[in-house]
C-alpha cells in the first residue's frame, strides 16, 4: 500500500503513474487502453492527465461503470470525463467509447456495450486493458459492483446491468472477471470516511457479497493517510 499524507500528493503520484504506463505499454504495443473510474478522487488526475503530452491518438478509453442517466447529464461518469479530461485535448473521437445508455432499456444498454468490447479485444476470454482503475465506497463496493447485487455473481459476462435496492436504479458495470483481466488494477481511496471499508476489504473476514472490492485482485494501492487510518 502506497500512503499519502496529502490527498494532493496521491493525485500527483497517480497522474505520474498513468502517463509512465501509457507512454510503456505505447511503446511495447502501440496502444494504451484504460477501464476508467468515476467519482471525485479520479476526477482531479483526469483534470492533470489533460495538462500531459500523450499519445493520444493510441489510447483508448472505455467506462468501468456509468450511471443510467444520459450522457450529459450532471450525474454521468461519461460527462464528468469528458469535462475534466476529454474535451480538452486532442483525442480521436474513434478512440472514446461511452456506454450508450437508454435509460428506458438497461439490459440492451449493457448488451451492447459488451458486444462493443468484444469487437474492440476480439477474441478473447475477457478484455486485456492495461489498466484499471478502481475507486472504493465506504460500503466497500467497488465499480458498480454493490454489496448484496446480482452482478457479483457474473462470472461470464463482461458488463451488465446491476440492479442497485439502496439506490432505487440501475448501474452499468464491469464485472469482476473483467476487471480482474487487466494487467494492473490501481485502487484509490480516499478520506476518512472510507478507512473501515479498506480496513476490512484488506484485513477483514473473507466475504465479497458485503465487500465487493475484496473480488477484484489489485495490483496497486494508493491510499491517502486518513484512509489508512495511520
């Protein structure tokens, strides 16, 4: 686990991260796909991966999950990219792929976004990003993999639609397997409010129907302090 005292210190550090991935895995495969993250943490080094020089004609950027809302509205991963990062450097709009979410129709929502992953990573068993990155809730979920919901129990599919009780709606996720097929898997987690979910998720009793993150095999932990709760 890597601690930070400063929340801006683990934006720096992430940033910095992304850009030395991106530019690695360009060089050695001529391409860089990355499962994004929503929420306010990923929200700032999306805001400072703008500020970089990227190749960005060679990197790909696809939704580990999205709300069923359209797609410009306040609530949707998808805008918040696009304000924070996207729309503000030069990216072929061929290279940006959004869940095209019908709000009125999740399961063919989620349907097609699958079949458009599958056609992007052709034939494999699960798609192979270069990277994932993972926020956590302070009940543990992680994604929209929620505790207690059906897509926990995914193991074929890539993406579905998640029916979320507390939430009264549907979330669009990767699943498990999914994420869990990218070769790293960064983690971030924030504020003091999420240090009983990470206490548990990393040192608590082995139970993925109430702690959803403790499925996902991370390769990384960037924590803030007060998180960590050190």
């Amino acid at each position: 686990m890597e601690i930070f005292d400063e929340l801006t210190q683990l934006h720096e550090a992430t940033t910095q991260a992304f850009c030395d991935l991106a530019n690695s895995s360009i060089k050695s495969n001529g391409i860089f796909r990355v499962a994004l993250s929503g929420g306010s943490t990923p929200k700032r080094i999306y805001e400072l991966i703008a500020e970089r020089d990227l190749e960005w004609d060679k990197t790909h950027w696809f939704w580990g999950d999205e709300r069923n809302v359209p797609l410009n509205h306040t609530d949707s991963n998808a805008r918040m990219v696009h304000e924070a990062l996207l729309d503000r450097v030069d990216i072929p709009r061929t290279n940006i792929h959004e869940v095209p979410v019908n709000t009125e129709a999740p399961v063919e929502t989620a349907r097609q976004y699958e079949q458009m992953l599958r056609q992007h990573f052709s034939d494999v068993a699960f798609p192979t990003w270069d990277l994932a990155l993972q926020g956590m809730g302070d009940d543990a979920h992680t994604a929209s993999l929620f505790p207690e919901t059906e897509a926990l129990h995914e193991h074929a599919r890539w993406y579905v639609e998640n029916w979320v009780e507390k939430l009264n709606s549907y979330r669009y996720t990767l699943t498990a397997p999914a994420i869990n097929s990218a070769q790293q898997i960064w983690f971030m987690v924030a504020g003091v409010g999420k240090q009983n979910a990470l206490k548990t998720v990393l040192t608590g009793p082995k139970d993925p129907q109430l702690y959803p993150s403790q499925l996902i095999n991370a390769t990384r932990w960037l924590v803030t302090r007060d998180a960590a709760g050190n």
